[in-house]
C-alpha cells in the first residue's frame, strides 16, 4: 500500500496539528480495513476518526448515526472542507425523488465519500439494492451502543444492521464507536455486529477535573441548592431534574432568589427550547434547569457545575450528564442529591415495562444505589463500573470526591443517606 501521511491529511482536511488521544491508531486500523471498534468518551474526537480514512479511502463510507440533526451537522462541516456539495450526503425519508437520483449519482461517481444513514433507511431494499453494486469503503456505526438494551439508548432497529450489511456486502470492514464504556454494552456490540476480533481501542474516562460529590436530599435541598449558585454566581450550571413540574418550579424559585436560570424540558415548544438554550450559550443566563432532554450535543466547554436535583437512573446517565461539567479542563463541581426515596420512585416508573426492561433497569438502579451509598472513592467506583482500574499511584484527579478528601465512617455514611 501506499505510504499514507496521516499529519498532513489530517491538517489538509482539518486544520489540526496533532491527532487527539487514540485517533491516529483508530485510523490506521481502518485503513488496513480491520474491523474497528472505538470506545472515547463524549468530546473524544470519534467522529474524526471515521472522517478522516472515509476522505482518504476510495469509495463511499456509509455512516449509521441514530440522530438527523447531527447526521446533518457533520455533513454540512465536512462539506465545508470540501470543493464538492457531493462529498458528504444524508440518506433519509426527506428526500424528494430528484435529491435521491442525485445522491446515488454522486456515490456512482466516486464523489461521495460519507454516506450519512438512519438505520430505518437503510433496510430500504431500495437502498439495500443500490449500495452493493458500489463500492462502499467500510460501515461505521456511531453510537453502537443503540444496539444493547443495556445502553442508554436502546434501538431495536440497530440490532438488524448486521444482517442488513451482510446483503450491501460480505466483506465491508464494521467500525463501532460508542462513549458507553461498561463492559455488558460492549460486549453486546461486539456480539451484535459479530465482530468479535474487532481492533479495540478504549480511551480512559478518567475525568481527573471533575469533582464528584453526592449530598444527603433532605427538605433542604432548594436553600442549598441556591446556597450553592449563589456561591458560584457568574458560573455557568446545568441542574438536572427528573419531572418537567420540578424543572419548572425549580427554575422559578431560582429566580425569585434573584439567579439568572431558564427551564428546558422536551414539554416546552421549540422555539423557547431553542431560546433558552441559546441564552445559555450566549451566557445571558447562568443556570439551566433541566430535564435529560437537555444536553445531546451541547458542546459549551465551560460548564462549572452539574446538580442532580434527583439522582439519575444508571452510573451511565450520571457520567454522562456530570461529564458535561468542565470540558475545558477547568473547574467542574458535580452535586448530585441522593435519597433512597427516589429509587423506589424510579423503580415504580418502570413497573409498566416489559419484564426484561425492568429487570435491566433494577439491575442498573442498583449500582447506583452502591455508589451512592459507598464511602469508596467515587472516581474509583465510577471507573471500576466501565472496566478500568484507577491507578492510586499515578492517577490524576485522586482526590477529587467527597468520600476521599472527607472520609467517614460506613456509620455516618448510612446516616446521612437515610435522613
Ligand atoms: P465525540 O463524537 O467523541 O463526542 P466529536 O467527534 O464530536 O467527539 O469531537 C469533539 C470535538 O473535538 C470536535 O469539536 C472536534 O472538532 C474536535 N477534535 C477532534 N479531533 C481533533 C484533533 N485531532 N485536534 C483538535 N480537535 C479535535
Ligand atoms: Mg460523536
């Protein structure tokens, strides 16, 4: 093969200097055309990481992705690098009968070099038919972790894609990335795309500037909650909610208390979602309070604290969402209020699922009862849950959680949470 200089395309396509972390091997193997499996956290650079060989490789790299918008995004930054409107193109039910013609004239071509597609349009034997008379570079499957019911994100559509690959191909290389890094997920996502020699490249979800802290939710929780804002006033915040009602009063009684914070729940229309997330953005308001629906996507790197009004459903979730704290490096206070209480809440919303759901959602309640609950490190607890060992001697942010730099007794800790 020839000698590919990956710095140079990588300045050429991107403007970087330097591949991020794991990136640079991730490419390599694709290229080879091994089949590929990529584990980053959120902000790990993996989209680069399928962009980057699917530009330099001959024929169309096909990309599932579960979200339009961000299917849409990527298309139209990597357009932007490009002479070629065609280099990049979706794949959905939007298209008019004229823009499909076009797309697969371009991937004809040559000139398409990603193909963005929702699973559900690939199983189109339209597409299916179309795609394997081309010549197609490898399939890359962001946010793999859609195909385990054991992610945050199940999508039964995804556990079909393999089948659906083995008729576009028999021999196209499979990469999967994913920020899900416990090891069930993984497992799954292996087993599901029957990938099970895939190169592995895991990035470590050490998050050394985060300081971790679970607090007693006792009737305080809204004095201390403004306690805490107050301190930190000029700060930006996300405060994460289980209910809309609690979002909404919540964000009111911050105001009252004369804190710039704005409500954001999927119950909202879209225009005052767009809005409020905007003035966070533009840092016209400082607190965003919030239910899950905020979040995906936001990439605002100086976020100085993540509350959990109420304690999230999996260690998943609370990564996730505290890790949206600090991206910058910087400062990244994470308050989560914890009371036994909420989990047989949780437990009761799940009591009308399927009887697999519920055994899979009481299984991830219960860790995060024990992290909780424990007077271990949190940081430890966090990274032994995705697999990784925290290295006491060498490890950075060590002393960064509550359980660490004030430890107490398992008596104490008991005390506390029951209150
Ligand atoms: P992920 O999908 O892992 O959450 P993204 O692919 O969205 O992460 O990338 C996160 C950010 O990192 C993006 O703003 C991207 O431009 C940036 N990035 C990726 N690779 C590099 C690099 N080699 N050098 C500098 N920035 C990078
Ligand atoms: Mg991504």
């Amino acid at each position: 093969m020839e000698q590919i200089n990956l710095h140079h395309e990588l300045k050429k396509y991107f403007g970087f200097s330097e591949f991020k972390g794991l990136q640079e091997r991730v490419i390599k193997s694709i290229i080879a055309n091994e089949d590929t499996f990529v584990i980053m956290p959120t902000g790990g650079g993996k989209s680069l990481c399928y962009q980057l060989p699917a530009l330099i490789k001959e024929g169309t790299a096909i990309v599932v992705s579960p979200l339009i918008a961000l299917m849409k995004n990527q298309v139209d930054a990597i357009r932007n690098i490009s002479e070629h409107e065609g280099v990049a193109h979706v794949l959905n039910s939007s298209l008019n009968k004229t823009q499909v013609k076009q797309v697969k004239e371009d991937i004809s071509n040559g000139i398409t070099k990603l193909l963005y597609v929702a699973p559900e349009s690939l199983t189109k034997p339209e597409y299916i038919d179309f795609l394997k008379d081309e010549n197609i570079s490898f399939l890359a499957i962001d946010e793999a972790h859609c195909i385990s019911e054991w992610g945050h994100d199940f999508r039964p559509e995804y556990r079909n894609l393999k089948n659906i690959i083995e008729r576009i191909g028999d021999d196209i290389p499979i990469i999967g990335l994913t920020a899900t890094a416990t090891p069930k997920v993984q497992e799954d996502i292996l087993k599901n795309l029957r990938i099970p020699n895939a190169n592995t490249f895991k990035a470590s979800f050490n998050r050394p500037n985060l300081y971790y802290e679970i607090r007693p939710k006792t009737e305080e929780v809204d004095s201390d909650i403004i306690k805490f804002v107050k301190k930190n006033s000029g700060k930006s915040g996300i405060i994460y909610c289980l209910s809309r009602k609690r979002v909404q009063q919540l964000s009111q009684t911050l105001q009252v208390n004369g804190i710039k914070a704005v409500p954001y729940h999927a119950g909202l229309d879209a225009k005052t979602r767009s809005k409020h997330q905007d003035m966070f953005l533009m840092e016209d308001i400082d607190v965003v309070v919030a239910t899950i629906a905020f979040g995906m996507g936001i990439d605002k790197p100086d976020v100085r604290f993540v509350i959990h009004n109420d304690i999230p459903k999996s260690i998943e979730s609370y990564y996730q969402e505290t890790g949206r704290a600090g991206r910058d490096g910087g400062e990244g206070h994470c308050i989560a209020y914890y009371n036994h209480k909420d989990i047989e809440k949780l437990e009761k919303f799940m009591s009308g699922k399927p009887i697999a759901e519920q055994e899979i959602g009481h299984a991830l309640l219960q860790d995060v009862v024990a992290f909780a609950e424990s007077s271990i490190s949190r940081r430890k607890y966090i990274l032994h849950y995705f697999g990784e060992e925290f290295d006491t001697e060498t490890g950075e942010g060590g002393d960064m959680d509550d359980n660490v730099r004030y430890p107490k007794t398992k008596k104490e800790a008991k005390e506390d949470v029951q209150l």
